[in-house]
C-alpha cells in the first residue's frame, strides 16, 4: 500500500512504539490520528490529529472513530492496535483488578478497535490492521502469566481475523516484539532497559514495511528480537 493520503489509527500514540510509528507514518505521507489517554507531547504535525481515547471503553472507541472519521475522512486505512500493558507478579496471590486491567486493555481494547474500522475496511475492500502482541506471546515467562496470556490471546485473535477478512482486500499483521527500549519496563522490577534492547523505531520500520507491502500478499507473523541481548 502506498501511504501517501491514506488515513492510519494508532492507538497508545503518546509514546513508545506508538509515537515512533506515528512519526513513521506522518513520514511516509499518511494523516494520522492517535488514540491514547495522553497526547504525545511536542508532536506537531498538520496530518497528525489526537483523540483522547481509553480503548478499555468500548464507546470511547466508537466515539473515537466517529471523530476520527469527521475530521480526516470515512475512508481509514490503517489500524495499528499498539496500546498494551504489562503488570508483574506470580499467579498465587495475583491482583484480580490488575489481571482485568491487562485484558481489558490488550485483548478487549484491540477487539473494540479492530471491529470499530472493519466496516468501512470492507466497503473499501482495503485495509490493513497491525495487531501489537509480544514474544510474550510465543512463550510463557516466569512471573508474567497475566501479561503472556493477553499477548497470546492477541495472537490467536489475529490469525483468526486475517483469514476471516483476507478475501475483502483487508491484510492482518501481527508483531513480536522482543525486549525494546520503552516505558514497558518501568513497572516489570529487576529489569531496566539497555542499549542492547531494540528501539521503538525498529517496530515502527518492521510496520511500515508490512503496510507497504503489494497488494497480492501480505505478511501475517514478525518475531523480532534483539541481535545481542545482555546478558
């Protein structure tokens, strides 16, 4: 797909990830909207629009969109469900609050999002939903069961979509980040990041190249890791 014009979604765009992959977009000549809480501070932009969104609120999102679609248009190309977060600790005596909290956000928000833009995807026969999950969704993680289990729901949900929709024109990515310099790890105690870890820019170039990818096929898994993780 080439980018230029076309209408993308980012949700979490305030920072991290997000905010890398909205600068990739604008980049590539995309008007953007980000979804978020939190507007990303500095980010000026003509093509950029903020709509303060919790995607745990399934009309926030519908309220979102219709926004988004009065102010940049009915046709949205992309969406990219980037909002996510993680919360440590093991099973036994595990908070409840913070295990709904973790689905709420990464599973039912990126359910919400996804179904809020296939309609319009479907009437354009074209579109492309990028789905962040995580290696936490390939693998279990000592301590991290809640946050695995979101991650490889993310994962099931998004192989699922891609053949539901794949003959309406509309392409299904899904990311697996490995250990990425972002605000992620600031609540996971013992556990910093370093100049080892990937960088948000990475997962946004890895998006990027899946969006521009021709018409004919599209790319359905990414695993990405660091080459050399400290150790």
């Amino acid at each position: 797909m080439d980018l230029t014009g076309k209408v993308a979604i980012v949700t979490g765009a305030s920072r991290g990830i997000g905010r890398a992959t909205v600068e990739a977009l604008l980049a590539r000549g995309a008007a953007v909207a980000g979804w978020g809480r939190s507007a990303p501070p500095g980010l000026g932009h003509d093509r950029f629009q903020f709509f303060e969104c919790d995607v745990r609120d399934e009309y926030a999102v519908a309220e979102a969109y219709t926004n988004t679609q009065r102010e940049l248009g009915a046709e949205i190309h992309v969406l990219v469900n980037n909002a996510g977060l993680g919360i440590a600790g093991p099973v036994a005596g595990f908070s409840t609050d913070d295990w709904r909290r973790m689905f709420d956000t990464n599973v039912h928000g990126t359910f919400y999002c996804a179904r809020a833009v296939l309609p319009q995807m479907k009437r354009q026969q074209l579109g492309h939903i990028v789905n962040i999950a995580s290696i936490a969704g390939l693998t279990g993680i000592e301590n991290m069961a809640g946050y695995c289990a979101t991650k490889f729901a993310v994962r099931g949900f998004s192989q699922s979509l891609f053949k539901e929709v794949r003959n309406d024109g509309i392409k299904v990515t899904c990311l697996y980040p490995g250990s990425t310099q972002t605000n992620f790890f600031d609540d996971i105690p013992g556990t910093t990041t370093n100049d080892s870890m990937m960088r948000p820019e990475d997962i946004a170039s890895a998006i990027i190249y899946s969006l521009e990818t021709p018409a004919n096929f599209h790319i359905v898994d990414v695993e990405m890791r660091p080459l050399q993780p400290k150790k």
